[in-house]
C-alpha cells in the first residue's frame, strides 16, 4: 500500500513526494515534541518527588526546556507548511 503510494507520488513530477515528505517531517516533530515533553514532566516530577525543596528550581528549569522544545517543534511544522505550500 505504502509503494502504490510512493507510486501515485512520483507521478505527478516529484511535487508529491516532496508534499509527502514534509508531511512526514510535521509528524516527526510533533511526536518527538511530546516525547521530550514527556520525559522532562516525568523526571520533573521524579526530581521534586526525591527533593521538595529544590521544587522552585527544577519547576522553573522544566518549563524552560519545555518552552525551548516547543519552540523547535513549531520551527519544524513552520519549515515542513513552507515546503508543501512551495510546490
């Protein structure tokens, strides 16, 4: 299924499969956006669990990081939009 697509892609003079690959790239960004989001909350959370009182620095420190993923995660979607809406 996945070949029939390539296929249909390439036919229309490689304008597809550039469509196709920014798609891709969209999805891979946001997945791995969650991915590190995810972790940075999970050992946040570990980190004020083992030291309370150290809760200010590490909550501080985790948005940080979480700001900065999001920030490339929205540069990804922005460069993968730019390149389908070219062709």
């Amino acid at each position: 299924m996945l070949l029939q697509i390539l296929l249909q892609a390439t036919e229309q003079g490689g304008a597809g499969l550039a469509v196709f690959g920014a798609a891709i790239g969209a999805g891979l960004a946001a997945i791995g956006a969650g991915l590190g989001i995810g972790k940075i909350g999970g050992s946040a959370v570990e980190g004020i669990a083992r030291q309370p009182e150290a809760a200010g620095a590490i909550q501080t420190a985790m948005l940080i990081i979480a700001a900065l993923i999001e920030a490339v995660a929205l540069f990804a979607a922005v460069i993968c939009l730019l390149i389908s809406f070219k062709l």
